[in-house]
C-alpha cells in the first residue's frame, strides 16, 4: 500500500473514449488515430473502452468475426501502436474466442515494449432486464474469468476491471488491499444505468480504497444498435474528478500525483480499519439486532 520511493512524480493519463462500431479495421483507426494524439498531448499511459475492437450484440454476428488470441490481428496492430508510441497501452477489451461457443472479455496492459504486461477475463457477466425492454445477456456468449488482476506501472500498482465489475466493490477492495494505487473500470455502460450511477459508483470505488479511478467508455450509438453512457472519468483518492467526457469519441486527459494516494489513505485510513464481523440473523421473537464484532 505504499509507493515505492524512486517512482516518477506524476504520469499523465488519457482515457481514449469509442464509439466502436462492427467493423474492426474501422475501430482499431479510431483507436490509432486516439493514441497518436494521446502521444502528441504527453500521455504515458492510454487506456481505451470495453470493447475496444468490436461492439456486437448478434451472437452469430459475434462468432463469425472473434477470433483466438494468438490469431487477432486487432491485438497484434495494438501492440505494435504501444512500441511505436512507446507508453502503456490498456486496451480495457477485446472479445478473445476461447472455445467454439464462448469468447472472454479479456483486458490487455501492453508496455512501452509492446509486451504483454498482464491479461484480465471480466469476471461479472451483464445478465439483466433494463426498464423498456432493454436486456443483456453476456454470459450467453462470454466466460466469466474467476482471477482478480494487477500489474505493476513505473508509477505504482494498477488494479484491473471492466464494466459490470464495478458493482462488486470486495473486487476493488481486494485490488486495494493487494496494493493497487489506481484501479482501472473500462467500460461500455448503458445509458439508462449510467445516467443513474455511473459517477456515484466510481466515486464510491475512489472513496472507499483511496486509490485513483480511471474508467474509459463507450458513448453514443453505436451500428449494433446499442446505446451507451459515455463520460469516461478521471478522480482522485479524494473522490474529486479530475476529468471527464461527454458523449462523443475523443481523448479525457489528467496528470496523476500517486502521492495523492498516500495523503488521502492518511487522512482517512478506511483500508486499514476493515474489520471482521458476525451476522446476528432476527430471531423468531422481535429482539434489538446488534451488527458488529464488538470494539
Ligand atoms: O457485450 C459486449 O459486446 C460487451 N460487453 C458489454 O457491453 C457489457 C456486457 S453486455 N456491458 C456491461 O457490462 C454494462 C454494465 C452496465 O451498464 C451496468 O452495470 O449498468
């Protein structure tokens, strides 16, 4: 939980917001096109949405165009993008075929090197019944990955998410407690359910782990059919945003001081008063029920 002395002061981050469509040439431009301005406005670390190479909502659609890892050219023109620009590429999505009947929701941390720094499978599937008729199911047709991710940046512990993750705060708050400064939500929210909590929810996530929250979206309408929020979001440990986007494509830009973390956990230290409690169930008679493991 503590930077190691010897980190670069501060990094400058930009969120690459989508709008991603069906045709994976187009969308690994747009996400090309991203990255060559995030280079020339001084970012060190570029993170793009879910999704970042395909939104798709037809299932067949979706098979006839996923591909295995080793064999996706979106990944390997990515990496190449992250050498040649030479910073951290988070691509927060590809959907990665991991069987003939399934995909994985896999993020990828590509360094300045164009290695592969570290892989997360979403581990929450979208399977919900909106307001309107609008309905999801992702586990139809993704695995649901069963490992919480970090990777270490030259500037501190990254802990990794997507999307419907960021409902499940013990994710977040074992990330923190494994030592992540900066926990990263790449995200393709949906309008309806962004409008409602989509800043809340990644305050909330700041708040409570005193680390900095980055989360590129998709916005806007995308050719499959589907709407999404968009605000790609930047906040400090403090729950304070820092940045944010609107609706259409584009870059959110912030300069991240991780000693901001340490001031923040310093003043509240929430993280290390996490306490062990039992669950006092009402009895049959009505009773004052008590929650909490004593002092
Ligand atoms: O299916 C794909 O192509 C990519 N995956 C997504 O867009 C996923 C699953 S449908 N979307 C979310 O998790 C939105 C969560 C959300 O909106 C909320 O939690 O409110």
């Amino acid at each position: 939980m503590t930077i190691s002395s010897g980190s670069p002061a501060t990094f400058r981050v930009a969120l690459a917001q989508m709008r991603t469509g069906r045709s994976v040439a187009a969308n690994i431009d747009a996400a090309a096109a991203l990255v060559r301005e995030a280079k020339a406005a001084g970012a060190d670390y570029v993170m793009t949405p879910e999704m970042t190479s395909l939104m798709e909502d037809d299932r067949a659609r979706l098979f006839d165009t996923v591909v295995d890892e080793a064999d996706d050219s979106a990944l390997a023109d990515l990496r190449a993008l992250a050498r040649t620009f030479g910073l951290w590429l988070h691509i927060g999505s590809l959907a990665v075929k991991v069987s003939p009947e399934r995909a994985a929701n896999r993020s990828f941390v590509i360094a300045p090197t164009g290695d592969i720094a570290a892989r997360y499978d979403k581990i929450h599937m979208f399977d919900v019944d909106l307001a309107g008729g609008e309905s999801y199911r992702e586990s139809e047709s993704f695995v649901a990955g069963d490992a919480a991710v970090l990777a270490d940046l030259p500037w501190g512990r990254i802990g990794l998410s997507i999307c419907y993750d960021l409902r499940f705060p013990a994710l977040y708050r074992a990330l923190a407690e494994a030592g992540a400064s900066f926990l990263a939500v790449p995200a393709a929210f949906t309008r309806q359910t962004g409008e409602a909590h989509w800043h809340v929810l990644l305050r909330a996530r700041a708040i409570e782990t005193g680390c900095f929250v980055m989360a590129a979206a998709q916005g806007g309408h995308h050719e499959c059919g589907r709407e999404t929020f968009g605000h790609s979001l930047i906040v400090d440990p403090w729950g304070r945003i820092l940045a944010e986007g609107g609706t259409t494509p584009g870059l959110v830009i912030a300069d991240i001081d991780p000693s901001e973390v340490v001031m923040a956990r310093g003043r509240v230290p929430s993280l290390q008063h996490g306490r062990r409690f039992s669950l006092v169930e009402p009895a049959a008679e009505p009773r004052l029920h008590v929650i909490g493991g004593g002092p």
